[in-house]
C-alpha cells in the first residue's frame, strides 16, 4: 500500500478475553503505555548485531540515526546537520549536530559516529543488515570533533539511506565499549526513550530519556505533563491473544494484526488502525538456482504458474491487501509491474496446462502413486521452510494453498514451519528450494542487496542476503550502475529492467507488500510510523485520560 491506511476499529464479538496480564493495566498511567507486538522476540537489542527487523523496531524508539525521512519522503539530516558529496562521488562528508549527549551522558560527537560505523563493521559485531549496506565503505574518519568523512571504494547513491535506518543508528561510544552482551541487553542512544529493563519472552521497559532532544522530522514532543515516561513493549506471539488483550484494555496498541480481525472490526468505533506497506522488497517466493529443481528455467516457470495466487491472496486476505507482481516495494517510487509493453502479471498468470507442458520438457514425465512427478526416478520435491515469526497464519495459509495447488502439477512441495533462529539456519545453509525472506531498505538499493552475486558470500552473521543464488553478470553490471549514478530516471530505468528480469525468469514470485498492521485504542494520540521504514515511533504519543 502507497501510504498509512486509517480506518475506524472496535471490539469484534466472539473474541475471547485474556485473563489479567501480571503487568499493570493499560489503563493504570496516563503516561505509561503498552504495546504488544508478535515479531520474535529479539536476542540482542542491539540492531548492529545481526540486523532484523524486531530489533530496528524496538531499536528505533531507543536510538537514532544521522539521517531520516520526512513526510514527503525525502532524506533529512537527523543526528546529522548536513551532508555533501564529492565530485567523483567517493566521499561522502556529514557535519553533525552539537550539544547532544547520549542518555549516559556521553557526548555525541564524531569520534562517537566513527565507532559505531567500526563496530557495525567489526565481524565480532556479527552484522548483516548493517554491513551490507555499507559495502561500498572502505574508511570513515573524523576530520574534527564534529566532521566524519564516509571514503568510498565505488559511489553510492543509497548511502544517506542506509544511514537514516536504525541498523547504522547511533550509540554511546562508551556504551559499546561495554562487552557485546552487556550492549545487547541495553544499547544507549539519544532517542526518546531508554532501556529499563529485560524480562526475557515477556517484555522490554523503556523509560523517557530525559536528555532527549526532538530531531527527528515530524518530532513535536507534546507538553510536559502529557509525555509518556514509560513504554512497556511486550512479547505476545498468539495474534488472537494479542487483539483480546487490547479488547480487555490490557494493552494500548498492537500489532501484526490479522486480515480476518482487520475486516470484522473495520468500521466500528473505539479504535483504529494503520496499514502500511514496508520498502524494500515484497513479500516474495524467492526460488533457489543453486541446485534442482529450480535450476532449470522451465521448472521456476512451471511452479509459478501453477496457482491461482490473486484469488488466494484475495480470499485469504480479506481485501486488506493487494496482489503484487514486482519484487520491490510499492513504497518505493522505482517500483514497476510492467516494462517495455510486457505487464508483469500476465508473466505471472495462473496457467496449469502450461505448467504440465514445462514438466514434461524438463524430463519429469513420470508421476508415483500420489501424483508427484519423476525424472530419473527422483521426486520433484520442494523444500520449503517457513518462519513462524516472520509468515502470519494467513501467509502459512497461502504457502498451503500454492502447495496444494503446484501437487495437482505434480509437485511435492514440504512446508516446514521453524522457528526464527532454525529458519536462519536452513537460510543460511542453503537447505530450501523455496523461501520467503523480507527485506527492509528505504531505497531501490535493496535490489543490490537481495541480487546482485555479492549477496551471494555470507555476512559475518552467517546470514547471505541473495537467496535466489543468481550470479549472472548482466544484472550485476545493471546494479553497480543504478548504485553509482546521481542521474534518478538513469537509475530508475536501470531498476525497472532488473525487476523485469527476475520475473520474466521466474527467479522470484512476487505476493504482496510487506506490510505492518497495527491497532490501537483511539485514546492513543499522535501515533505514527516512521518515513524512513514505516517503523512505530512513540515520541509524540500522549494517551487521553
């Protein structure tokens, strides 16, 4: 979706309702509220090691970068007071804002802005998204107290991007200094918030950072006596428990809310809720080349034209979402679903007759006793691990119906359902045939990241970004390109032939937007999302009494 969707919500009947949390009620401070969120819980807070999503969201209301996003989403200064760009578009020079202190006290300055760039580049750190995003860094230094330099290796046109997400935010120096588990349990930024405490699988307490300065565009602290002075940001995994503890007035907003809840409660009063699309990639089918059977063209081809996944989405989904045919976010403006005159949805459409003609030219011309296709006597067998943090109900529900589907052309495609850690491991082992990876970036660059052949080589996580194994020359040529030009329609053009591509090749079967759903009690003002990546920010929050 192109932007934040609000709608009126209330209580749906038939609901079951959670008994009393141990915590304290939503209601019992106007200045305390609760959010209860079903991402996994992360194991470390802070986003420079590993680099997933739950840590950018409960990062972002702890830290802050040196650059943002506005409402019109355009790159910002933040932590930073300006930036420029070199002719030959190798370094990247950032004068920073003064008289800020981290919540430790410690003072933000340019030394502080040097250590976390190496911490982030540290393979001890264990950094993916973070490191990867800044690949094409070969040097940061301090020129003065309040002067970094970022020297390039090639120009990067994302870099001022990649610094307004909270996977590059900043941290006290001091704080890191600290051993990684200390810093994991509670990293120290300048953002709004700081880490109180850790109750592991319950919830995380924040409490307001009194040293906090509003930077952030759109940041209109609200007065004094309305603040919130503590976000408690709990764990709740069940999506049906999650909506009941807001019907109790247990929790204050949610999140992950599912398309069933969004349509039964759409149009009532008490409550209301944001849908928005994240940038970045959509949520895809990423097909993996490096071994069969989807090395062979004709096999992808037969696979992704086997369902009928606009109807699925559509009944499945409730109307909250749209069927998508690109593999970049529609809230990306470089984002197409059609290219020299070719409509990537037909590319896509349903056609089994056509998928049983694809099989029998691939050699899979025998079938066993339950229907599954053979070529030299090995089953056309799909691997297909799904994480049980990332793919809501309705998401394992759609895998489910794909499956069921491509078995009626002769595949035999295993669903796995892991857990977030084991679902990285089967990632990072290249032990699938079929995935479905988010990725978050707030520029067209994500393409780099997810197929350009580099992605290809682990991070010092263990995690590899490029699930497709795609390492063709072309499309690598194609994204160092579109990375290193200032010229925005050169670069548009070159991201519009790349999504075509990896369609027009089946490497990838483009769902929908990755999207965040929350809900919330309409007594909760001044919610909103972040530009930058549609993260939740609390900064002007205040709860009506």
């Amino acid at each position: 979706m192109p932007a934040p969707l609000r709608r009126a919500l209330a209580v749906a009947t038939g609901l079951a309702l959670l008994a009393p949390l141990a915590a304290c009620s939503a209601q019992a401070s106007t200045t305390t509220l609760v959010y209860a969120t079903g991402q996994s819980e992360p194991d470390c807070l802070d986003p420079h090691v590993g680099g997933n999503w739950p840590q950018a969201e409960l990062g972002h209301q702890v830290l802050e970068s040196l650059f943002a996003r506005d409402d019109n989403g355009d790159i910002v200064p933040w932590l930073a007071e300006s930036s420029s760009v070199s002719d030959d578009g190798l370094t990247l020079t950032v004068p920073l804002k003064q008289g800020i202190e981290f919540s430790d006290g410690t003072p933000f300055d340019a030394d502080a802005v040097v250590a976390n760039m190496e911490h982030v580049r540290d393979p001890d750190t264990a950094s993916s998204t973070g490191i990867l995003a800044l690949a094409k860094v070969d040097e940061i230094v301090a020129t003065d107290d309040s002067t970094v330099e970022f020297r390039l290796n090639t120009p990067d046109s994302a870099l001022t991007a990649s610094l307004a997400q909270t996977w590059l935010a900043i941290m006290s120096p001091a704080g890191l200094e600290r051993v990684q588990d200390a810093n994991c349990e509670d990293p120290i930024g300048t953002g709004y918030f700081k880490v109180d405490s850790w109750e592991r699988q319950n919830q995380v307490t924040l409490v307001r950072n009194e040293t906090h300065q509003a930077n952030m565009p759109g940041e209109i602290l609200p007065d004094e006596g309305s603040r919130l002075e503590r976000l408690e940001w709990r764990f709740i995994p069940d999506a049906a428990t999650r909506a009941a503890a807001l019907q109790a007035g247990q929790v204050d907003v949610i999140d992950q809310v599912q398309p069933d809840t969004l349509s039964q409660l759409s149009d009532q009063a008490g409550y209301e809720t944001v849908v928005a699309a994240r940038p970045g990639t959509t949520a895809r089918i990423e097909l993996n080349t490096t071994r069969a059977p989807f090395n062979d063209p004709k096999v992808r081809e037969a696979f992704a034209v086997s369902t009928d996944i606009d109807a699925a989405v559509e009944s499945l989904y409730f109307g909250t979402l749209d069927r998508a045919y690109s593999p970049l976010s529609s809230a990306l403006p470089e984002a197409v679903e059609s290219y020299d005159g070719t409509d990537f949805s037909a590319v896509l459409a349903a056609d089994p007759d056509r998928a049983n003609e694809l099989l029998d030219e691939a050699g899979y011309t025998e079938r066993n006793d339950d229907g599954i296709r053979l070529k030299d006597g090995e089953p056309l067998t799909v691997s297909f691990p799904l994480s049980t943090n990332q793919s809501i109900p309705a998401e394992v529900s759609l895998v489910e119906q794909i499956a069921a589907s491509a078995a009626k052309i002769g595949f035999d495609v295993q669903i796995e359902q892991l857990d977030i850690s084991s679902w990285y491991a089967a990632s990072g082992e290249w032990d699938f045939d079929a995935i479905i990876a988010p990725y978050s970036k707030s520029s067209a660059d994500v393409l780099r990241i997810v197929y350009h052949s580099d992605g290809n080589t682990p991070a010092p996580s263990g995690y590899h970004a490029n699930n497709t194994g795609l390492a063709d020359p072309d499309i690598d040529a194609m994204l160092d390109e579109a990375g290193s030009t200032t010229d925005e329609t050169a670069r548009a053009e070159l991201y519009a032939q790349v999504q075509a591509y990896l369609v027009a090749n089946y490497y990838v079967v483009p769902l929908y937007d990755q999207t965040v759903q929350f809900a919330y009690r309409d007594a909760v003002q001044g919610f909103r999302l972040d530009p930058s990546l549609n993260l939740v920010t609390f900064t002007n929050v205040v709860i009506a009494s």
